[in-house]
C-alpha cells in the first residue's frame, strides 16, 4: 500500500489495496462466585473484544493518513 503524498504515491495513476489483519485473543476471567462461565457466554466475551479489534482496524484504514 502506498501512503497518499509519498514519493511512490505521485507516480501512480491509481492503486487497489486490500488490507486485513490475522489477531489472536486470550481472555482470563474470575467470575465473582467462582464458576466457570457457560460456553455461550464465553463466546459472546471473545466476539465483544474481536469486535473491538475489528472496529479499530476499519478506523485505522479509513484515517490512513493519520498514522503515517
């Protein structure tokens, strides 16, 4: 991917890019009773930070300019 304004930028007509992102999310956990939480709840805990992760990713390509 070039970065609008570089060098390499202003010799191009156009350019295509496809960005994405591989993550990898541990979650520890202590419930207040003790207990182990339900699978399903487990899973709504993993996808609430792989929603996180997904978000920041989307802001981070649409502001790409902003972190060169």
């Amino acid at each position: 991917m070039v970065v609008e304004g570089s060098a390499l930028a202003t010799q191009l007509k156009s350019q295509v890019s496809e960005v994405s992102c591989v993550v990898s999310v541990t979650v520890e956990y202590e419930r207040l009773d003790g207990a182990p939480l339900a699978p399903e709840d487990q899973a709504k805990l993993v996808q609430g930070y792989l929603g996180l992760v997904k978000r920041v990713e989307e802001y981070l390509v649409a502001h790409l300019g902003e972190f060169a």
